[in-house]
C-alpha cells in the first residue's frame, strides 16, 4: 500500500468530488456562522451543576480514593 504524500486529489472523478465535498461544508459553515446563539440552546443551572460534579468533585473523589 503507498502512503499519501499529498492532500490535493488526483485530477478526473476525484478531483470532482473534493469540490463538491469543499463546497457543501463551506456551505454548510455559512449557515452555522449566521444561526443566533440562540439557536444552540441554553446553557441552564442543570448544566453548571452537572459540570462542577463530573469535572471537579468527581476526579477529586477518584484521587482521594486511589492514590
């Protein structure tokens, strides 16, 4: 099996459909850039809750436990 030296495509068909590929996630990082903040969700009192256990008092928990 021969490694790949490049990232351009060979010329003909895949050639073709690199572009089609750069052209869809351009297309679709331009809708993503436009969409509100909004759009993403919240970020509610549920979600620092759950984050402050799993990131910091669990590995904390973990530590003290088996080291």
């Amino acid at each position: 099996m021969k490694p790949q030296t490049s990232t351009a495509p060979s010329t003909g068909r895949h050639a073709a459909e690199h572009e089609l590929l750069v052209r869809e996630l351009e297309r679709r990082i331009e809708i993503l850039e436009n969409l509100e903040d909004s759009s993403f969700g919240n970020f509610t009192m549920l979600d620092w809750v759950f984050c402050i256990i799993a990131f910091l008092i669990l590995p904390h928990i973990f530590l003290w436990m088996f080291v």
